[in-house]
C-alpha cells in the first residue's frame, strides 16, 4: 500500500500588496517542516501560492495603472523571488486566477448551488476583504477590522450565501474528537465559543464585480477571493468536483494547514464547513501562530509598519534570519521585531555560540587530525549524550516547537563549548596527542549532529558545515593548514 504524502499548506497570499516579513514568517515554518521531514525520507508536498481576485488586487492594479492580471503576474513573481531569497523549497505554487482553478471554482460553486448549501438571498454584511472575514457590528472597533485596523466594508444587495450555520453542530463534534484540530489549542476556543453560539450564513459573492471568477449559472455574480483561495488546499492535491485526480487521495487530507492568526476564523471554521459540505475529508491540523509586531503593532505594509526581509538579508545572510524567527519567539506566539534583538541574537548566538565553537574545533582538527574521515571513537559519552536528544528534537519540530527544538541544539553547543575549555586541548596537544585525536574525533562527531538537527532552519550552513566536517583539513603539500572561515563574521 502506498504512503499518503505529507501535505502541509499555507495560506494562498493575497495579491494585493508585495510580500513583506509577515508573509515569509508563516512560509519559513512549512519550510522548516518539510526539510525535517524530507531528512527523515518522509515523503512530503508543500504547497503554498496568492489569492489573485477581489476588489482590494483590482484597486491596486488601477493604482499602478495596469490590468489586474498583470498585476497579479508581478505580485506572484515578487512572492516567487521572495521565497527564493529565502531558501524555500515549495513543491506547488497556486495561483487562484489560473483558468484551471477559476473553472474548479466554478465548478464546485454550482455543486453547492445544487445541494442547498449555497442560496440566493439579500442581506447587509460587514467585511473585511484583507482577512476574509465577515464581521458583526459588535466585533468591530469604531467600524474597523480588529486584525488589520481598516474599515470594515458594507456589502449589501442581492448575493449568494453559503449556509454556514448548518455545520455548527458538526464543527463543535470534530472539534471535541480532535483536540488538536485547532492549533495551538488555547487560541481555540474563540472559534470554538463562537460555534456554540452559533454560526451565521457567510456571503460568497458580489454582483457586478469586473475581477472574480464569474458564478456560471449568475454571471452577474463573482465568486467572493476568500471562497476561491479556500478551494486551492483541495485543488492543489488534485480535487475537482467533475474531474477529480487519480492520486488525490494520496495527498488529501492537508495534513497541517499554516496561517497566521488573522485568518483563524477563515480557515478553522468556515473552510471545514465547505469541505463537510462537499463530503471532503478535514485537514489533520489548522495551526495559527502569532504576529510580528513593531513598537506593539501589527506588522502590515498598510501601515507603514514591516520589514523587509530581502534587507535582513542582505545584512546578516539568510539564515541569520530564518534562525531569528523561530529562536526568538516561540511559534505561535506573538513577537515584537526590532534591528537590536536581531544584532544582539546574532552575535551572541550566532557568531559567538555556533561559529566560535566551530571555528575552534576545525581549526584544531585542521592541525592535529589526518587526511582520513575520523573513525566513531570507543568511548563516545558526548556524543552519546547528545545524541539521545534526538528523539525530542524532532517530536519538537513535528508538533511545530521550533523554538523548543532550537534551545534544545543550543544546549548541545553550549556542552561542546564548555568541554573544549575544560579539556585544554592546546594542553593535550603537548601532554597526550592520542587523547587529543581521540577527544577531536569525538566533536567532529557531535557537529555533524548538530549539523544535522540545524539543517531544516539553516541549510546553507548546514551544508558548509557537512563539508568541512567531511573531508580531511591538512593541505596535500603538507603545508600549513590555513583557518577555517568563520560561519557568522562578528557585526
């Protein structure tokens, strides 16, 4: 029997603004996911992409002065660069304005029409297009969104619902069978709460929209973006309600769902709701982590307030930064971003923690060690010691703990280090060469498992450092060996 494939998600970015730090934060943890379990030969499919319709992407393009399809082809291909520049390897890029998706779209439309999950009816709502959310007044903070701090939009007229209040009974019986559908579970029980009060029927279309996937059987009506972009999860393992994929089942279920917390409601709610009602099986895992936030807020290109990540970058290297993000603020959990948590972290962590220890040991080796791979010694008690934490390391990282996983190796490269000044190893050079072989063989060992473990958050540096800890370090000629460059230069 075939291995269902590891699915995991993101959010299908909406196209309305470039990509900032906030969009790469939910990006970096699938990632990090998918190489840690691609490096334990689980079979993985990684989807992420950008939500293409609506008013806001239409407003934009007019304000560039553009059509909006040529704007999404520029947003799209910032994303692309993007997560390029950051070392993301994503198996799928969706993108919602695809003819394919659009007619999927359509598709399941009409089918929900057909079984009465989706009605005709005439009814003012209050909605933010950035989050996708429908709003009571009362949800609402001087008529604007919570999340996004803009005004609310008010939609009224003849629209398309989707019966949304059909499925609360339904939502609250899998949510008590699987308690870690919504993740982490504290942030839970607002959806929860809001279940048992009850649901209302959501609105999922507009009239008279130029930019949309027209309803086919109402032409006059376009497909509300979120609806659309809800679909691609399913789409992108293969689903099509007339037309499904041979393999989809191997995919299908997502088997976790990323998204920051803003769209909780979105994707723990409503998007379940539409696979019940399409009969589709619900993802394992909806996890919703935290914001970044500068000086207390938001961070939103909106407001002026972000960081891009292509400076960090171009500053610190890109992994000083993907190590950043999950260090500093446990996943899930909002964080303030500020330039000197970012320097002081990485001097102490990375340049004087990670580079120095290693710096030392294959300077060291370069000079004591011979051309040969170092054999495992006899007696391995470090290396032993640490590689006991292996198992936790990597429950750790499979129940997305990033920051749990990385204190955890920093603890090993703190061992290493205070063993290389309690051994005096320029000591043993003079006193006892055998045991300074053996003690040198022992760390080369133990880098390569923390070489290892930091592969998912930092591969460049996991590579350099695979390299240098594979192959002997004393020149062909015999001549001097020559230092080890540093893997993180003091700033």
């Amino acid at each position: 029997m075939k291995t269902k494939t590891y699915y995991i998600t993101t959010p299908l970015y909406y196209a309305a603004d470039k990509p900032h730090l906030g969009h790469a934060y939910t990006t970096l943890a699938a990632d990090v996911l998918a190489r840690h379990l691609r490096a334990r030969d689980i079979p993985v499919q990684f989807l992420t992409g950008t939500c293409e319709h609506g008013a806001d992407v239409e407003r934009a393009a007019r304000e560039k002065n553009v059509a909006p399809k040529v704007w999404c082809d520029r947003t799209a291909a910032d994303f692309r660069a993007l997560w390029k520049t950051l070392n993301i390897k994503y198996d799928q890029f969706l993108r919602t304005a695809d003819p394919a998706h659009e007619a999927g779209v359509q598709a399941v439309f009409e089918q929900l029409l057909a079984s009465g999950d989706i009605y005709s009816g005439a009814r003012e709502d209050l909605y933010c297009p950035a989050c996708g959310t429908f709003y009571d007044e009362s949800e609402l903070k001087d008529g604007r969104c919570s999340e996004h701090a803009r005004p609310a939009q008010r939609l009224s007229g003849e629209s398309y619902f989707f019966r949304l209040s059909k499925y609360g009974g339904a939502l609250l019986e899998h949510y008590r069978e699987h308690p870690d559908f919504l993740s982490p579970r504290w942030r839970a029980q607002e959806l929860v709460s809001s279940a048992k009060a009850g649901l209302r029927d959501v609105q999922v279309s507009r009239s008279k929209a130029a930019w949309g996937v027209r309803v086919r059987s109402n032409p006059e009506h376009t497909v509300h973006a979120w609806f659309g972009a809800l679909l691609g999860y399913a789409a992108g393992a293969g689903y099509h309600p007339e037309k499904p994929a041979h393999d989809f089942n191997s995919l299908w279920p997502a088997d976790v769902h990323l998204a920051g917390r803003e769209s909780f409601r979105l994707h723990g709610v409503v998007w379940p709701a539409m696979l019940m009602a399409l009969g589709l099986k619900l993802p394992h895992k909806v996890y919703a982590h935290g914001w970044w936030t500068i000086n207390g807020a938001r961070m939103a290109k909106a407001r002026g307030n972000y960081i891009k990540a292509e400076d960090l970058v171009k500053d610190y290297g890109v992994d000083a930064l993907r190590y950043f993000v999950f260090r500093e603020v446990a996943f899930g959990q909002d964080g303030n971003f500020s330039p000197e948590a970012f320097h002081r972290r990485y001097n102490a962590d990375l340049a004087n923690g990670l580079g120095n220890l290693f710096s030392r040991v294959m300077n060291m080796a370069a000079k004591y060690l011979d051309h040969r791979l170092p054999e495992k010694p006899a007696d391995c008690e470090t290396f032993g010691q640490l590689s006991s934490w292996t198992p936790a390391i990597h429950h750790s990282m499979e129940t997305l703990q990033f920051r749990e996983a990385l204190e955890k190796i920093w603890q090993g490269i703190g061992t290493l280090s205070r063993l290389l000044d309690e051994k005096k190893p320029w000591v043993m050079a003079r006193t006892d060469p055998a045991a300074l072989r053996t003690f040198l063989h022992e760390l080369v060992w133990c880098l390569r498992l923390i070489a290892a473990w930091l592969d998912p958050f930092m591969p460049d540096t996991a590579s350099r450092m695979h390299l240098q800890l594979g192959v002997g370090k004393l020149s062909a000629d015999g001549a001097e060996p020559q230092s080890v460059p540093p893997l993180f230069p003091l700033k």
